[in-house]
C-alpha cells in the first residue's frame, strides 16, 4: 500500500472539488491536521472512514486504496490486491499498539513499584499491595509483547519475566534495607523475641535489635 501515492491522490481529489483540507475533515468528522497527515503520506484513514471520506471524494474505497482511477478491465484485479494490502496494513497496525501498549505497561509497573517502595514505610501494607500490583501489571504488558511467539515459547519467555521480576523486587526490597535501614517488605516469616525482630525472606534475613528505640539497628544475614 503505498501512502504517498494514496495521499496525492486525496489531496488532488479534495483541490478538484474545491474543498479547504477543513472543510473535508469537517465532513468525516477529523481534524485538518489528520488530512495533512495523509495527505503527506504519514497514517492511513481507519477503516470506518473509507466510505466517508471516498463519497466525499466522489471515488470508489477501490480508487482511493489504489491512489488512481481504476479502469474496469481492473477494477477486479485492484481490488483483491487493495483487500490485501488492507489486511496487512490493519494487522501491523495492531501490533503496533500492542507494542505500545505493552511496553506502557511494563513501564508503569515498573515505576508502581519503585514509587511504592520509595514513598510507602517498609512495613506498611501499601507498599507491598502496590508493589504487587506493579508487578501484575508489568507482567501483562510484557504478555503483550510476547504475542507473536508460539504458546511454548511465550510461556517460557513469560515465566522467565516474571522470575527476574521477581529477584528485581527482592534486589530492591536489600538495597531498602542496607542504605535506609528499614525492615523488609518481602519477608516470609516474622519472629519476635523480647526487643528483637527477626524477618526471615527467601535470600537473607535481617534481624532488628532494639526496636522502636534509640539504638535500634538492623543487621543483614544472608
């Protein structure tokens, strides 16, 4: 499908009929600016604004998709060749957003969960609510952009994500402790004895001496 030559053909056809590129995006309900685009060879209508924006141009979906007159010896052979072009130029459209999408996601899980860690206190519920959350929601949109490998290779390749994730959070959750001494958010297990606190995670544990007073200190076992 070729955009250049499909947006020459528009903008030749809007001139012929006289119309501003407003007037035209007023009639199919766009912007001037969307007009200019493709008027420029940059996007392509949506699907649902060919038979608009073809009506007003006063040709066929077929002849706007083929950026010329068609003639009726070809008018069969344009078409079959303008649905496929369409078909491939919809589905790299969806992927793109998937890829956009998916990549929005892991972004914002990402920064979720050190947003969670930095502002919240260690033992606080939130933080770890939020950090868990995060961590959905980078998964998701690392999902996303596994969808073009099979189911095997997605699987792993998710898995994998997630165990890195995983390690990620608990990296985080030791340089908390180690340089705000703060308790873990990730323990597994808790145990108190007198003044002493001691959270038990899957890599280390840290124990809390003298809580809640002047002297208390946290120390790092792994």
């Amino acid at each position: 499908m070729n955009q250049i030559k499909i947006g020459k053909f528009m903008s030749q056809l809007r001139k012929e009929k006289n119309m501003t590129q407003q007037v035209l995006a007023d009639k199919i309900g766009v912007s001037f600016k969307t007009i200019s685009k493709w008027e420029n060879g940059r996007g392509m209508p949506e699907l649902s604004l060919l038979k608009p924006l073809s009506d007003e141009l006063g040709v066929s979906i077929n002849e706007l998709l083929s950026g010329e007159r068609v003639e009726k010896e070809r008018y069969l052979d344009k078409l079959e060749e303008n649905m496929i072009d369409t078909i491939e130029y919809s589905d790299k459209r969806i992927k793109e957003k998937d890829k956009i999408l998916g990549i929005s996601l892991l972004v914002l899980g990402f920064l979720i969960v050190i947003t969670a860690i930095s502002i919240f206190p260690s033992e606080s519920s939130w933080s770890a609510f939020y950090s868990v959350l995060g961590s959905i929601i980078s998964l998701v949109g690392f999902s996303r952009l596994t969808k073009k490998l099979n189911y095997t290779k997605r699987l792993f390749a998710n898995f994998g994500f997630y165990i890195i994730f995983i390690v990620f959070l608990f990296t985080l959750d030791f340089v908390n402790v180690k340089l705000n001494n703060e308790a873990p958010r990730f323990s597994l297990k808790t145990t108190t004895q007198d003044t002493t606190i001691i959270y038990e995670t899957p890599f280390y544990n840290v124990y809390r001496f003298n809580r809640d007073t002047e002297n208390e200190k946290f120390v790092i076992q792994k």
